[in-house]
C-alpha cells in the first residue's frame, strides 16, 4: 500500500506541476501576446487554440492528475494516522477544485462563448476584450491552484518516503 501512495502522490505531484506550467506560459505570455494583435486576429488565434488543446495529450496532462489525486485522497483515508495523509488530501483538493473544477465552470463556457462569435464582428471584438481579462483572471486560478497541489504533494512524496 506504501508504494502503491507513494506512487500516486509523486504522480499527482509532477502531473500538477506540469499542467501550472501550461497554464503559466497563457497567463505570462500567450494572452498578451494574443491581446497585442488586432481583435479578429487574436480571436481568430484562440478559436483556433481552443480547438487544438482538445488532443488526448493535453487532455491526459489535465485530467490523469486529478484521477490520482482522486484515487490517493480514497487510499489515504485508510491511513488517515500517517503525517503524510494531510498533504495528500490537500494537494488532491487544491488540484481537483482550483484546476479541474474552475476550468470547467469558468474557462470552458468563456471559450464556448468566443467560439459562437464571427471574428470580424462587432460583438467579437466587445467579447474579446472581456474574455482578455477575464479568461486570464481565471487562468491565474488555475495556475496557482496547480501550483499549489504540486507543492503541497510533494511535501507528501517527501513525507512518505521517510
């Protein structure tokens, strides 16, 4: 059973880490990259992005941590005497809610929104300079949440390897 956490949490932990830094490079430097071109452009950019991040390798880097943190805070519970058992459970958290949840409630239907308007339309360009601000806004939330859960697991896998 220890390795079986010790396992999941070393997983959990890089897998975290590596969705905060996808979504540290939008929030850093492709929004405002995308915020610097003429609206239709950068609307026509991020149509075009939001169709290409739906792949199965992005979609395994989100999701695959959120199924172990999942699968480790369930596992953790049987040793909920272990010092280890805290940041396993605050780590899954912090991932599950501030990366998956967020994206769900908050990024997607913004990106849903963008994909209904014409590139060139009036109502594009009043929607592009919401969604700039406040797609980005979100993004910062899931990357610290990431961010976070990557920390706080890795604090277990060190935990657990004592």
């Amino acid at each position: 059973m220890d390795d079986i956490l010790f396992a999941l949490t070393l997983f959990s932990a890089i897998g975290s880490g590596v969705v905060a830094g996808a979504f540290l490079a939008f929030s850093t430097f492709v929004m405002k990259a995308l915020g610097r071109l003429p609206a239709p452009q950068g609307i026509a950019a991020m149509q075009s992005i939001n169709i290409a991040v739906i792949n199965p390798w992005f979609m395994t880097a989100l999701f695959a941590p959120a199924l172990t943190c999942i699968a480790l805070a369930v596992l953790s519970a049987i040793d909920w005497n272990e010092p280890e058992v805290f940041y396993h459970l605050a780590g899954g958290v912090l991932y599950v809610f501030g990366t998956i949840i967020v994206t769900i409630a908050f990024n997607v239907p913004r990106n849903d929104a963008l994909a209904s308007v014409e590139p060139d339309s009036a109502a594009g360009a009043d929607l592009w300079r919401r969604y700039l601000s406040e797609w980005t806004a979100w993004n910062r939330v899931r990357t610290f949440a990431a961010l976070a859960a990557a920390a706080t697991l890795t604090i277990g896998v060190y935990l657990a390897g004592d």
